[in-house]
C-alpha cells in the first residue's frame, strides 16, 4: 500500500527539505494504487494491480537547480535522493528564467476522493468486462476494452514554508465493439470520480448498437457539412485549442489570440455568444487538485464569456516580466450548455452528419489553431432529424476557433476525460455548421 496519510507524508516532506544544503529546497511525495482489466476477441486478456510512490526533490544555489527521485522513504535514501538534486544542481548551468520556489499558498480542499472508487475490487472489475463481453458473444459482436480504477495521494513542500496534501479517486472505461466481420465499429467510453454512477451494461449497449448500426457504411463526398458532434468528439479540439491561450504565446506572435503587430487578445470577442468556458477546481462534477505542476493555488478562472476571451495562462516568470499576476493553471474545463441531448440535436437537423468521436488530431497551424484528424466508430448521415445509414470515415480539417463561431445548437454538458489531455471536462454535444471534411477513410 503506498497511500501515506496527510501526517506521514508531512513527515517525509519535511525531512527531505531540512536534510538540503541548497539555498532553497522543494519536494513532492506521491502514490497511488490502481486496478485494470483489459479484454479483446470477447476474452479477458490482461489484469492487474500497481502500487507505487515516488519522492521528487528540487533544489536551487542561486539560478542553478537540480531534480532527482526516488521510491524508498526511509532516512539513508531520503538523504541520498537530497544529496543527488545538488549535485546536479551544481552542475547546471544557470537557468535566465529562472524563479524562486514559491511562497505559501492557501489551498481549498477540492471533492477528489469517493471512498467506494477507491474500494474497488478485483470482482468488480472482472464483472465489468462480463457485463460487456457476455452480451457482445451472444450477439455475434466483438468486444475490446480496458477499464482501469485508481486511488492516489499527492503532497508537496518547500522551505518557505508551503504545504499541501490531497487524496482523490477516479475511474476511466472503454470500450470498442466491432461486427464480426468487421465492418462495422461501435465505441462508448467513462470518465467518473463516482463509480456509483457507473453501469457497464447499459455502456455496453450504446457501442453495440453503433456497431450494427455502422456496418456497411456509404461514402459521402467530403465537403463541408452540418455535423452534430457528440462531447467525445469536440473535446479533443477544445483541448488542444486551450495551448494557444498561453500568455507568452500570445504576445510573442505564436498564437491564434496573437494580435498584428503585437500583444493579445485578451478581452476581445472571438466566439460565439453561447460560448462559456470556465475552470472551477471544485466543481461537483470534475473536481482537481486545488494547485497545479508548479504548486500554485487554482482559482475559478472564466476562461471564455458569451464569446470574450477573459483569460490567458501566465507562468510565474512571464507574469513577473509582464507585471502581472500567475495563479494555478486549470486542471478542468466546463462549457456551460443546455439541456438537450445527442439525440434531440440530431432531431432538429435537417440534413448532417453525426460524430461519435475524433482521434489522432494534429496541429497543422497554431497561428489560426487549424488542426487535422479522423472521425470513427460510428458517423452517420442524418436527414430530416432521423439517422438514415452509416457513412464511411472522414479526415477533417478544422479551426476549433471556428467551429465555436459556426454553432446552431448546444445540448447538455458530460464529463469527458482521456490521457492524452490535461484536463478532466465537461463538454456538451453540439451542432456546428459548415464543419470541413477534406477526404475519406476506409478505417472503421
């Protein structure tokens, strides 16, 4: 087990920085114990536990610093990891952007631990992936999945007195299905704090009916199209949309919020009207870790209000040189939406295409934020509010500052959450128009 109590991690922390001889020390204790089961051709694969902790030190001399880690806790290995960070600090050469650690935060405790996802058991995992194979074997449908479960702590200090420490739980599901002749292709996928609120058998059913349902698709000639775009699929555009409101970015000409001749803009109207997006590290749905990677209290931050940009990230060293205040980068997104559903959405449409999901996207231009990638498992051509047939994959290239100034409707909001973004999210399904489709895929 190697979920340290808020005392014991303390502990740790605390002799790690008096055992320094730098000019200043910081340190994180971490840990976490987490559970996973992973199927494929209907049959349970793989399963596992993995537990394991690590204890980070970061010390400065002057402008040089030094980082080393190490897994053993006891005082000989505590004073070894130490040691190791100053000499690689003074080996370094000196940082010119380089910025003290910082002062002491007030962190607000955030809601990021459920007791029951942290109990999970290695029977409820293997009943999740019968819950999803049993019922795609009877169908003559192929299941492959992963579901994953962990509990883990977090806890840092420095010597200028900051500390902070903080448990939190989490639960990530998915899952694909495929026709047996693999024609068709379903997928559905969870994100949850709560795994009260988890049901694999009724998860089950959205991939299996997209899977029929895609089977033997129909190509549509690209073009640009009214699409509806489940969460899943805008998310990742939204995402990677938020690189580019980075401050420094933005005044040095690499951003698409980058002005002509200098500056940002920041306070400027660049969406639609309908678009919020906000951080709150206490929100009930998506709660974070109230500090971010440079330990820095988060704060609810409006990001985009009825359009308006009102918010760009500054580093602690950008704000110093710009004169301005850097506070904890987000750690969610929520865009605020109504209260319709996919479904409803694809009711409304008269003539569209609807995306399950989008995946390998790639930046092409972060001055206009233009990014590539491919719809799958499962689009479908909509026509007088009713999903006609099953459409053959496409690639897209699209702005997502565009695609949020081309919105008709925006339903009700979803935690969204994968690896590969920082953020934990909620995103609603939305209806865009004129969304660019430029080619074909044959991929499922």
């Amino acid at each position: 087990m190697t979920i340290y109590s808020e005392e014991q991690a303390k502990a740790i922390l605390d002799k790690a920085i008096k055992m320094s001889k730098a000019d200043e020390c910081t340190a994180q204790l971490s840990g976490s114990n987490g559970g996973n089961v992973r199927y494929a051709l209907n049959n349970v694969s793989t399963s596992g536990y993995v537990s394991d902790a690590d204890l980070v030190v970061e010390v400065a001399f002057g402008k040089r610093t030094g980082t080393a880690t190490i897994n053993a806790f006891d005082d000989k290995s505590i004073e070894s990891v130490v040691r190791r960070a100053e000499e690689l600090a003074k080996l370094a050469p000196e940082n010119p952007e380089f910025m003290p650690a910082i002062e002491k935060q007030t962190y607000k405790p955030t809601s990021t631990f459920v007791e029951k996802t942290a109990a999970i058991t290695p029977e409820y995992r293997a009943q999740v992936a019968a819950d999803c194979i049993e019922p795609c074997r009877k169908d003559k449908l192929v299941a492959a999945g992963f579901f994953s479960d962990e509990q883990d702590f977090s806890a840092i200090a420095n010597s200028k007195g900051n500390f902070g420490y903080q448990k939190a739980s989490g639960m990530n599901f998915t899952c694909t299905v495929r026709t047996d002749d693999g024609k068709g292709s379903g997928w559905v996928a969870r994100n949850l704090a709560d795994v009260a609120k988890f049901d694999a058998k009724s998860e089950i059913r959205i991939a299996m009916q997209k899977a029929r349902g895609s089977a033997d698709a129909k190509a549509l000639e690209p073009g640009k199209y009214t699409v509806i775009m489940e969460p899943a699929a805008t998310a990742g555009l939204i995402s990677f949309m938020m690189f580019g409101f980075d401050a420094r970015q933005a005044d040095e000409g690499r951003s698409f919020l980058s002005k002509k001749g200098g500056g940002n803009k920041l306070g400027e109207k660049m969406f639609d009207e309908r678009v919020t997006i906000y951080a709150d590290p206490w929100d009930e749905h998506a709660a974070v870790l109230p500090w971010d990677n440079d330990s820095l209290a988060r704060e609810k931050t409006p990001i985009i209000t009825k359009g308006k940009v009102d918010y760009l990230q500054y580093s602690r060293y950008w704000a110093q040189k710009q004169g301005k205040k850097a506070v904890g980068q987000p750690g969610n997104l929520i865009m605020v939406g109504g209260d319709k559903s996919t479904m409803d959405l694809v009711k409304s449409t008269r003539k569209g295409v609807l995306v399950t999901r989008t995946w390998y996207i790639r930046l092409v231009d972060p001055q206009t934020v233009l990014l590539t990638g491919l719809t799958r498992d499962g689009t479908f051509y909509v026509e007088n509010g009713e999903i006609k047939y099953p459409i053959k994959n496409f690639r897209f290239n699209e702005s997502p500052a565009i695609m949020l100034n081309n919105i008709e409707e925006i339903g009700r909001p979803v935690r969204v959450g994968d690896d590969e973004s920082p953020f934990v999210m909620m995103i609603p399904p939305m209806k865009i128009r004129d969304f660019t489709f430029t080619s074909l895929s044959d991929a499922v």
